[in-house]
C-alpha cells in the first residue's frame, strides 16, 4: 500500500498551479448612437446596432451578434457596426471572425460623432485576437502599435506581460508589469499578476504585498483572495489559506479555481471529507474539467473507495483521452484489487501515450513477470532500468534481468 500511495502522488494535480494569471481584456463599448428604432432606413440600422452594444454589454454575445450582422446588411459602411461585432466574436472564440470585423473597422470612417473607439483599440483587440490564437508574435506587434497610438495604454502592456508568462520570459512579463502600473495605478489585476510572478520566484513577502495591494484598490478582487490562499498554503499556514480561499467564494460562489484550492488545502490536513466536498462543487460547477474528477479520484482512493476512485479516472480519460498518468492511476487500483488482467492493459495504455515514464514499465513487467511473459517482462524491466537508472529499484531489477536472461 505504502508503494502505491508513494507512486500515486506522481499523479496529483493542482489544477490552477499556472504562475501568472493574466485575464484577456477587451474594452467595454458604449453605443453612443442614441436614436430608437424607426421606419426611417436609418433609424432601423441605428436601432439594430445600438440594440446589439447593449447585449454585448450585457454578455449576451450570440445575439448581439445577430443584431450587428443586421446592422451591416442594412449599411455595410457602418464602421461602428464591425467593431462591436469583432469584440463580440472576440468574447465567443470566434478568432478568424473577430480578426476580420476589426480589420473591416479598421478600414471605414466611423458614421457616429462619438464611435466609443479609436484606431488604438482596433489595434489592441487584433491583439487580443491574435492572443487568443496563440499567434503570438503577431499579438506583441499589434499591441505595440496600440502603445505607439496611446502611450498610457495599461491594458496592452498587462497583455504583453501575458505573451512574455507564455514564452517563459519573466523578467519582460516583469517590466511590462511594471509599466501597466505606472500607467494606471489602480489596475488590481496588474498587482495579482505581479504578485503571483513573486510567488513564483519563491518570493512569497514581496508576493503578498502585491495581492494586499490589490485588495486595497478592490475588496472584490476574488483572485487576489485565491491567490493569498495558495500563497498561505505554500508556508504551510492551513487555516489561513482557508479563510482566505472562502473570501474568494463568498466573492464569487460559482468560483471553480477557489473550490478547487480549498480542496488541496483539505488534502494537505488529511481532512478528506471536506476536500471531496470541494471538488464535488467544483465539478458541479463546470462538469467539463478533467482535473476536478482527476482530484476527486485521488480523495476517493485515500479514502480506500477504490470503485469511486476508478470512475473518476474513468470521466477524466472521457474528458481527456490522451491525458498522462491517468492509466497509470487505474493500473495500480485494479492491480490492487486483483484484476491483473485489466491492470496490463491500463499500464500498456499508459506506456502508449507516457512511453518514457519509468514506473509503468516497472509495474507491466512485474505483472507480466507474475504471470509468465518472461520476454515481454525482460523488455519493460530493462526499458525501466534506461529510464531511471540512479532509481533505488533499479538495482534489485537488474539482478532479475541477469535471473530472466539466463533462462532464456
């Protein structure tokens, strides 16, 4: 037992362990054209767009679409029109859609006094596009013309600390930052990213000024609260961790990332009821995340319910089949409970999708060894003694492969 519980921590997963949270922002857009739909063509083009903004700013972007479109049919120089439209496709993913509505803008004169817009912002939404295609090279240049065309641009430079998080470069998410601060001071998000870049670094003080920063601009500010949480958490100060972690469900009772950490933190105090019942929340909440039933499993096993524990796994790989360790997972419950057969096929799985990770090729071979496949089981113990040869195993099994080829 000791074996395999030491062997399934390899597979536990904190779900929101990313060092840099940064939130994709687009501008908030305010129709300025105030005239109510009419019989006038006109007025049914005004009314459909300013029809479709006020969805848009009340996120209900699948119709705000229709509207727009309407409005574009009715007058396809409606400048206005493509923008909204390109943000809204923007808030649905629809990247290549969004991309094209901001070029379409980009290219007509506004229609309205006050558009809400200028070429500033269509630069910095096709880099928000651009983001969201992971095109990143693409994204840094059209936030830097964002910046050349407004040089208090907050907003882009927090988003090119995003692009620097992603590209590994710390010390340029740093300085971007940095800037975004500078520019605006009470950017909350910008301390909780700042932040979490220090508790990164291990610098956990320099961390939590940050987050303390950002609460005092923003006693709303539920990731700052979560990451304070995980912050706790890291100094092993438990309750500290949950009550900071609570404050951000209370903040936010559908706050999937908060639920998910109070369950570690549950983890942590071996108090495993109260971390199933986060993680049962978290999973109500979004029914779609592989790493709340990957969690769940992991609870049910310490809590010797190995039949719960196999169907979590079980909606993990129905979620994410190719995810690793998860055949590993069920290979040692089911070897575990004497189902050496299906144990061979979760760990040949697991081989199949993980083919360097050392200890399923160690448990196969054992199996096979057991139940006399001598020379498949030579080929997985000596494929474990390439893999982690400095492994403390590694010895006894190569004293079994001298055993093995002596026979053959």
């Amino acid at each position: 037992m000791n074996k395999i519980r030491m062997l399934l921590q390899e597979g536990w997963r904190s779900v929101f362990s990313l060092s840099l949270i940064l939130v994709i922002a687009t501008i908030t857009f305010h129709g300025c054209a105030t005239t109510m739909p009419g019989h006038t063509f006109e007025q049914r083009t005004k009314g459909l767009y300013v029809s479709g903004t006020e969805l848009y700013n009340k996120k209900n972007y699948i119709q705000a679409a229709y509207l727009l479109r309407q409005a574009i049919e009715f007058n396809p120089q409606f400048a206005e029109a493509y923008y909204v439209l390109g943000l809204s496709y923007l808030k649905l993913k629809d990247y290549d859609a969004a991309l094209e509505n901001f070029n379409k803008a980009a290219e007509l004169k506004p229609i309205t006094e006050k558009p809400g817009y200028d070429e500033a912002d269509i630069e910095f939404n096709i880099g928000l596009t651009y983001i969201g295609r992971k095109e990143y090279d693409k994204a840094e240049a059209s936030l830097h013309k964002a910046i050349e065309m407004r040089q208090n641009f907050a907003e882009a430079y927090y988003n090119l600390a995003y692009i620097a998080q992603q590209r590994g470069d710390k010390n340029t998410a740093f300085q971007n930052l940095q800037q975004a601060i500078a520019k605006d001071s009470t950017m909350d998000k910008a301390y909780v990213a700042l932040g979490s870049l220090y508790r990164e670094e291990g610098k956990l003080d320099q961390a939590q000024q940050q987050y303390e920063r950002a609460i005092k601009l923003n006693r709303e500010n539920k990731q700052a609260y979560n990451e304070l949480g995980k912050l706790y958490r890291d100094r092993g100060e438990l309750q500290t961790a949950i009550r900071f972690l609570r404050k951000a469900t209370q903040i936010d009772d559908k706050y999937v990332e908060a639920y998910m950490n109070l369950g570690l933190v549950y983890v942590d105090m071996k108090s495993y009821k109260q971390a199933l019942d986060n993680f049962q929340k978290a999973t109500r909440i979004d029914s779609t995340l592989p790493e709340g039933y990957m969690n769940l499993a992991q609870v049910h096993y310490l809590m010797s319910d190995t039949t719960a524990a196999l169907a979590n796994y079980r909606k993990v790989l129905k979620l994410d089949p190719k995810r690793k360790l998860v055949n590993f997972q069920i290979g040692l419950i089911l070897d575990q409970l004497g189902r050496t057969k299906e144990a061979i096929a979760a760990y040949r799985r697991e081989i199949e999708l993980n083919p360097d990770h050392a200890p399923s090729h160690l448990n196969l071979a054992i199996l096979l060894h057991r139940g006399g496949q001598l020379e498949d089981a030579l080929l997985h113990y000596k494929r474990f003694v390439e893999l982690a040869p400095d492994d403390r195993r590694a010895q006894k099994v190569r004293a079994i492969l001298r055993r093995l080829e002596k026979l053959n």
